[in-house]
C-alpha cells in the first residue's frame, strides 16, 4: 500500500446517527521517534461501535475506530531503536502519555495521571485529534507499537490488542493459575480471550453464560465447566466457589448474586463497562472479605508480555474476516452477538 500523508484511505463515522463511510485523511509526518505502520489488519471491538455512536458522550467527528491494529513498519524516524522497517507491530487502545508520571514510569500507561492518549477520538500531545486502525496506514510513537511474535496468526493476533490485554491483566494480577478457579462471565469477544487465557495459565476455569448455547464453544476454547445463569440453581450450586470471577459483560447484572459465588478472599473483576451503576449490599463484600474491582487494558509492558505469552501458548482470537465494505453489517452483529468471536478488517480491501 503506497503511502501519501493527505491521502490516507479510511472508514469515518461523521456523525452518530450515520454509517461508517470510506473518507480521507492525514497522518503526521513520521518524527524521530516515530514509525508509521502499513497496516494489515483492525479489529472491531464493541468500544468502536460506543464510541461512534456517541454512547460514551459527544465526540470529535469524523471518527476513524480501531484500536486492535496488526501492520507492518515501512518507515522509522531518525531517534528509532525499538523497530526497524519490515517488522511486524501492533498498536492497542494507547499511543501516547506523558511517560513522565509515577504510573507511566511503572509501566502503567493506562493509568496516566496527566492523561493517556487514545487511538481515536482523543486529543494528542500536538492538539490533532487522534484516528484509528480502519485505515491504510498510522503513525505512532515507537514505545507504543509492540512487537508481534512470528509465531502469531498476524490476524488472530489484532483483538489480542484489546480483548487480549483487557482479560489478561486482571487474570495476572488476581493470580489465575495452577489450583485457582476462575469463572468467566460472557462467552463473546471478551469472554472467550478470558477463558483461553486462563486455561493456559493453568486455572480451573468455569463459563457463566445466559444459556447453554454456547457449551461447545466454551469446552473447545479450555473451560472445564459451563452454567447458565439463567437457571436460579446455578447460584446456588457454585455459591463459595471461586477465587475469581471475571465479568466480561457490559450489560448490568446482579452483582451481590455473582459476589456470593466468591470463595473467601475471592474477586469479582469487571472488565465490560455497562452504562448504569452497579447496587452493591455492604455484606456481600463484608461476608467472605470479597473484592469488588475493574481492570481496563494494560500498560505497554504488561501488553508486550501477553503477545509473547500468546505466541508461546498459540493463543490467538477466533475471528471472522471482513472487508472494509462490511463494516456497518458486522457493527449491527456485533450488536446482535452474531459472531463468534471478533471481526477483523483486512486493510487491503482500503487501498
């Protein structure tokens, strides 16, 4: 794909009652630190389509979504030492932070406290306002275009840059492994990266789903166990259960019924982020010094870290490959759960 920054090729959103459409625009000249990536390919997560559609509040339209991007490096600034031209690189929901703060400096750039740059529809440190991966081409700085391993289906390996680093880091950090169960709230793009990560972390892991629609899939992905919570019984049956539970869903739920399958010390982490706030009985936390948290993403290390994990256990998302022209149809299935699991635009059918 030749690249001209005034005529970069993209999908917009101009306004949120409006379908996505093909549009122009312009990348920054590659600075020192920076690469600009050929990108390969974008996947589509559920934040796009909130975003787009002003769920999440008023946006800077036109609006370029994606932020699970795959390409490769076809040019390096001057000061560029972590990339070379040919390398194949990813970029996730950050490309920038003030890389100075207490939290920057821990590698936790999520968690800046003067503010992380998103991939789309953020004000970058220049006062541009920032356009994603449904587009031929980016430009990032180098510390936040991570590495990914030859031995990842480069496709696969998009979500992995969003749905991947969401469900492992707080696996990490709550200590999914050997003797550990885990319960994974939601079989979709989320869900189903939560189970076949903690499956290779060595966990005991159990899906909690609306039906049992899903039981195959589930068994296939590495649960060992599947419940739907639809059926009352099921609270009851797991009640005490689990050292985690992980609730990928961002639609509301009964977070004192979930808090009660906690085993003493346990943790129910949310990662989906429903509009409307969670009622939460005071006991429900008190009774079994249960935890009640969230996790977003990852810092740049901790995301480098899960690709490696991912190439070293051939973990990748499972996907359904669209062209650019499929965008709106698959933001409508997305919607209606009509996809197991991720979509992923193949750039190519941009240029």
């Amino acid at each position: 794909m030749s690249y001209d920054r005034t005529q970069v090729k993209a999908y917009a959103a101009h306004a949120s009652s409006e379908p996505l459409v093909p549009t122009l625009i312009e990348r920054r000249d590659v600075g020192a630190n920076d690469v600009l990536i050929a990108i390969e390919f974008a996947g589509i997560c559920h934040s796009d389509i909130h975003t787009v559609r002003g769920d999440w509040g008023r946006q800077p339209y036109p609006v370029v979504p994606g932020h699970e991007i795959v390409g490769i490096v076809a040019e390096v600034g001057s000061g560029v030492t972590r990339h070379r031209v040919g390398d194949r690189v990813g970029v996730g929901c950050l490309v920038n932070s003030c890389r100075t703060c207490v939290n920057c400096e821990a590698g936790n750039e999520h968690f800046c406290l003067n503010g992380a740059v998103g991939t789309y529809a953020a004000t970058d440190r220049d006062g541009t306002t920032t356009q994603g991966g449904y587009s031929t081409h980016v430009v990032v700085d180098e510390h936040f275009a991570l590495s990914v391993p030859d031995g990842l289906d480069p496709a696969a390996a998009a979500p992995l840059l969003c749905a991947g680093i969401t469900t492992y880091s707080p696996l990490r950090h709550w200590n999914a492994g050997p003797g550990r169960k885990v319960a994974v709230v939601g079989l979709g793009g989320l869900g189903h990266m939560g189970v076949k990560l903690a499956h290779a972390m060595g966990a005991e892991v159990t899906v909690l789903s609306q039906s049992l629609k899903k039981q195959e899939d589930a068994a296939r992905l590495g649960a060992d166990h599947y419940y739907a919570t639809s059926d009352p019984a099921t609270f009851d049956v797991l009640a005490g259960s689990f050292d985690l539970v992980l609730n990928t869903v961002s639609a509301s739920i009964d977070a004192d019924a979930y808090l009660r399958l906690l085993a003493v010390d346990g943790a129910l982490v949310n990662v989906g982020a429903p509009p409307a706030p969670f009622s939460v009985a005071a006991m429900s936390l008190i009774y079994g010094r249960h935890t009640f948290a969230g996790s977003m993403i990852g810092g740049i290390p901790e995301t480098q870290e899960m690709l490696d994990f991912c190439a070293e256990h051939g973990i990748g998302a499972d996907i359904e490959m669209i062209a650019a022209d499929g965008i709106n149809e698959a933001y409508e299935r997305v919607l209606a759960s009509d996809v197991r699991y991720r979509f992923v635009i193949d750039a190519a059918t941009l240029a």
